[in-house]
C-alpha cells in the first residue's frame, strides 16, 4: 500500500470543511465543547472545603469563635449556640450538628486562672466528620488562649499520594480544571470514536469511497480521515484552553498525552467505521460505545483500586487523563507516569496492526 | 443540457482501432462456492464501444470490478493498455474512469468543489473544471449543493467528473438510467463523440435499443458466462428470423421467407405491380437475442 500525498491532503481538504457540516459530526464536537465550558463556569479553583456545624453553650466564652478561626483553613466550621448541655445533645442527636462543646460558665477566666475548667466534648456517632482534626484543634485553641507556646511548628503533606486518591487530586488541580481535563477527554474520544467513524461509514455508505479509491488508496483515505480527526482535536483542545485560561505545567506530558490518546482513539475509530452498514447506524450505537471509553476520564481520580478500577486503568481514556492531569498540575499526582504512555502505546498498535490488517484484505 | 455535436449512427460503425485496449483471458472470480465470473475471455479495441449485457447478479459488475482494481481475479488475467490488472494496477489507474449507476456524488459540496476535488486527486488543472462544467451544461449550478440538483443535473456532474484525468477507458455503469429522454439522447450522443476522440466504452445497461444504437459490440453474460460476443447486427442476423414484413396498397401485411424462392417471387410480383408500400426487416432486436440466449429478458 503506498501513500500518496496529494491524495491525502485533497482528501483531507475535503474533509476538514464538509465534515462539520454534517449535523452528526458537529454535535460529537459540540456537546463535549459545551460540557468543558460550563464545568468552566460552574466550578471555581478553590478546593471546597469540608463543612461541619458545632453546636455549644452559649456562656460568653470565646473558644468557639477561636476554634472556627483556627480551622478556617480546612475546615468550614458552622457554629450554633445552645442554651444548655441538653439542647446540645438534643441538637447532635438530631444529626443537626457534628460536634458538641459543652462549656462551663466562666470557662475562659477560669482558664486564665490556671483552674483546669471541664471542657466536654460531644461527638455524633456518623460519617465523615472530622474528628481527630476537630477534637486535635480543641487542644491547640485552649493552648493558644492560656498563651502556652507550641511546641512544634506542624506541616501536613501527603508524600507519594496513592495513585489519584480523590482529596490529592482535587486539592493539587481542583474541581473546575479536573472536570475540565476530563471534558477534554471526552472532546477526545467523540471525536475518535464517533466524528470520525461517522465520516468514514458516510463515505462507504454513499458510494463516494469507491469514487475515491478509483485513484487513492485506502490508505490514503484512512490517513486523511485521520488527519481531520487530529485536527479538529488540536482546534478543540487549543480553544478550550485558551477559553478556559489553562495552560499546562508541564506542556510536554500533558500534549503528548493527549496526542497518545487522539491517535489511538482515532484507530479504533476508523476501524470502528468499517463495521458499520451507516453514519446513522453508527451515530445511534455510538452512545453505548463511547460510554464507557470516556467514562474512566471522570473517575479515574476517584475511583478506589478494586477488580472494576484495573479494568478502567485499561482503558486508554485513563491512562490519557492521567498524563493530562499531571502535565496540567506539573506535578506527580498519578505516579508512574510510564505506564500511562506505554498502556497508550499499546492500544496505538493494536488499533491501527488491525487497520491495517483490514485494509489489506479489502481488495480481496 | 449536455452540448456535443449530433453524431451519426454511420459514423459511430467507424471500425475502432486495432491497438488493443482490454484483453482479459479466461478471467475468473469465485466468492465460496459461488462463480461470479466463471473463466470468461475476450478483447475490446481502443476506440471501441463495448456493451456488456446481463441480468442482475450475472457478473457483470464483478467483471467491472477487477478491470478496475478493486478486485482481485481469482484465476486468469487481464491487461488495460497492455498493463496487468493486478500488478500493474497504480499505472492503470490514471488512464480510466468509471460513471458508477449509484449517483455518489458529495451532496453537501457544490457541484465545482466535487470536480475540483477530483482535479486535485488526478493532478488535472482547475482550467479542466471549467471546461467540464460548461461541456456538460453546469457552470451556472456550479455554485450550488449538489443535493439541490435534479437526477439528470448529477449524473452530467458524474460524468463531468469520469472525464476530469480525460480517460483513455471509461465505464459507463447504467449511464442514462433516471435521465429524461432528452437527456438519454444527449448522453448517447457524448459517448459517440467520446468513441470518435478514440475514448474506449466500456458500457453495462439494460436498455437493449442503447446498446443496439450505440455499440460496435455486444456481450452477453448469463450465470458468470460469457454466452454471446457480437456486433449487434451479427448477432441480430444470427439470432433472428431472416424475413421481412410487407405493407401492401390495400394496408395488409405479407410476411416473407428470405430463403425461401416462391417468397421471393411473390415480391417481385407486388414490387411489379406497384404494390409495395413498406418492407421491414424482421431480424430481430437484441432483447430477441438475449431472450433466445439466456432464456428471459433483462
């Protein structure tokens, strides 16, 4: 099979502005396009922060208000004042509140005092509230009031987070340009998985690829196709980072992911295109197909390591956003970023040794 | 409309070329069990009009097929221009067309972006696009969606578009089917003039007076065999019943044996006595032929 330029580039000409303009092919840009842009507007870069409502006697005493400004930096603590220890524990069996304060009259001049006032502290028996951060803090604020030194300057890191555990993930990149990449991802895969494939099936199934193969070959027309596709992948990955106001750490990892994935997405598209009878045969089952190639995009950060999560590691739109997230972040977020490349590189070859396996046995 | 210079049926039984253009040689193509083609030969001269006759499923599009390169023979071979159909493939390629019976025109692209399409894919100049659409009646639909072009606009775009690496060998597939009959005539008329700039033919349809007007020879296939090979007036001879009709002074109708002497006596009779308004011959039409041949008609 030989390549002709000219007929690759007159094929690709064609293809690049005829294509958009079918309907199918337009939605499979848009809708994802549409999706990033308002994952853009809906979430900010801040992390959001845990909330959790402590409700306390209300004495005059200004632990609570000391405790609030001690956590405001990881915790969104609401305070709830209560007339007595009764409404507190009414208030935390309600599962109205997280946490209770039970706090003598006189607390803080007793305190000043060096008289070891009790202090209670009530817990809900529930999920996720932060006790040991909670209960850890009480101390540091009561230390802080009697004007006792720390005795340590304390830093928290995570140091070699577990493969995309979700508070890393979110804390490092945050929600807007996590959900962002993972809507790349999926421009990515309709493009790939459905624009293209939609391109390629109209042309068998209006005849005009047997016009074309009069003089191109296959391969000619294949390479085309999926030159439109990479493409309008660049035009739509660049546009959304320009509208987005993104730009990659680390432009190296993140661009060669996402041209990786292109490419292999792309494969399993023009093979895809191949199999069905019509571009609308195809456009109908190409929900189904895609759903679980760009699924993983979004919960590849997520999801905990079980049987489900390697099945998903396998899949290429994974191991794409993980080499977009780290070359977004400029940082190790997903580790062993070689593995990414490599289970991409093997998907490449499979992809485009059965195209060509297939255009080979064509002409028979 | 389609502009050619009206050609007589006289000029086009100009005897083709010698030079051989389509040799094939005991050509044939098996899918499983089934004999699509099953080992058919014959030559067809630069210049020449070839038709090629037969039912739906007899072959002929396989044939069609592998003379095009896009499939395989399983057995024989077959030269185009004296260049093999299998190896010598990419090199025939630019010397032939094809005017496909599905209209597979890009219906979203005006009819000047289809030819130019096909310009940049033959290394043609865009000067030829020009000359097309006007050859072909289209320049001022040029600018328009193919998709709003009437069935005999698309199939003068088609062939606009078969003429675009100006073909030594072009096949017609089914070229005047939906064409008014207007247009049929025009199209008929083209393919004279394309035979007279020694353009070789390569004709299918169903239309056995096409074939018939056009042709200096016919094929029959039937089955994946080549049962019939003939000038159309050979074949008609052959086939036919060689009497003639005679309309008589007082309306009536004689027929007559050629062969036979008393017949011929009793022509010269009303020859004589200044009877005879008409004698038609009664040789037969193709669709007699084919019918005697393959046992129905197309």
């Amino acid at each position: 099979m030989n390549l002709n330029w000219r007929n690759i580039n007159a094929i690709y000409r064609k293809d690049l502005f005829d294509a958009i303009k079918d309907a199918r092919v337009l939605l499979a840009l848009i809708v994802p396009f549409g999706i990033a842009i308002f994952y853009n507007v809906m979430f900010d870069d801040e992390e959001p922060m845990q909330e959790s409502t402590v409700v306390y006697t209300e004495v005059g005493s200004t632990l609570p208000e000391r405790l609030q400004e001690a956590l405001s930096d990881t915790i969104d603590l609401v305070l709830e004042p209560a007339d007595s220890e009764d409404e507190v524990r009414q208030v935390l069996e309600d599962e109205d509140a997280d946490m209770g304060l039970i706090i003598p009259e006189g607390f803080d001049e007793d305190l000043m005092d060096e008289q070891t006032p009790a202090l209670g502290l009530l817990f809900r028996d529930g999920d996720g509230v932060p006790i040991n951060t909670l209960s850890g803090s009480v101390d540091l604020v009561v230390r802080q009031m009697v004007g006792t030194p720390e005795p340590v300057a304390l830093s928290v890191e995570m140091v070699a987070p577990p493969d995309g555990t979700g508070p890393s993930l979110f804390t490092d990149l945050g929600i807007r340009v996590y959900f962002v990449l993972a809507s790349m991802m999926m421009l990515i895969g309709t493009i790939g998985i459905l624009a293209v494939p939609i391109i390629l099936a109209e042309e068998a199934e209006k005849k005009t690829l047997e016009a074309l193969t009069l003089i191109a070959s296959y391969l000619d027309v294949v390479i085309a196709k999926a030159l439109v596709g990479l493409t309008y992948l660049g035009v739509g990955i660049g546009l959304l980072l320009a509208l987005t106001q993104m730009w990659p750490a680390d432009p190296l990892i993140f661009f060669s992911g996402v041209l990786m994935l292109g490419v292999a997405l792309v494969g399993f598209g023009l093979l895809l295109g191949g199999l069905f009878k019509s571009a609308n045969q195809l456009n109908n089952w190409g929900g189904l197909i895609l759903l679980p190639v760009i699924a993983p995009a979004f919960i590849v950060g997520v999801w905990e390591p079980d049987v489900f999560g390697y099945v998903i590691e396998a899949i290429p739109v994974a191991q794409g956003m993980k080499l977009a997230v780290n070359g977004m972040s400029g940082e190790a977020i997903f580790a062993n970023i070689w593995i990414s490349y490599a289970i991409l590189a093997v998907w490449i070859v499979i992809a485009y040794a059965a195209l060509v396996f297939r255009l080979s046995r064509i002409r028979n | 409309m389609i502009q050619t210079s009206p050609v007589e049926s006289e000029q086009r039984s100009t005897t083709p070329d010698s030079e051989v253009m389509i040799d094939v040689r005991n050509l044939s193509k098996r899918f499983g069990d089934i004999k699509a083609v099953d080992n058919i030969s014959f030559t067809v001269h630069r210049g020449e009009i070839f038709s090629f006759l037969g039912h739906n499923g007899a072959g002929k599009t396989t044939t069609i097929r592998m003379l095009t390169g896009r499939s395989r023979p399983t057995s024989g071979s077959a030269t185009i221009a004296g260049m093999d159909i299998v190896t010598q493939r990419d090199d025939i390629l630019p010397i032939i067309n094809v005017v496909p019976e599905d209209q597979n025109l890009y219906e979203r692209l005006t009819g000047r972006a289809n030819l130019e399409l096909f310009a940049d894919l033959y290394g043609a100049p865009r000067q030829r696009v020009d000359e097309l659409l006007e050859r072909v009646g289209l320049e001022e639909a040029s600018k328009r969606a193919t998709k709003t072009y009437s069935s005999g606009m698309k199939q003068r775009l088609l062939i606009a578009r078969a003429l675009i690496n100006k073909p030594e060998l072009l096949f017609l597939d089914e070229p005047t089917r939906g064409l008014d009959p207007a247009s049929s005539k025009e199209l008929r008329d083209m393919i004279n003039e394309l035979s007279q700039q020694n353009t070789t033919v390569f004709l299918t349809t169903h239309l056995m007076e096409e074939a018939d007007d056009l042709s200096h020879t016919v094929a029959f296939i039937s089955a994946g065999k080549l049962v019939a090979i003939d000038s159309p007036r050979e074949l008609k001879l052959r086939h036919g019943e060689r009497s003639a009709a005679v309309l008589l002074e007082d309306r009536s109708e004689q027929v007559i044996d050629l062969h036979d002497a008393a017949d011929a006596r009793r022509l010269q009779e009303w020859m004589e006595a200044g009877q005879v308004l008409a004698i038609h011959s009664r040789e037969g039409t193709l669709e007699d032929v084919f019918i005697e041949i393959a046992g129905r008609s197309l």
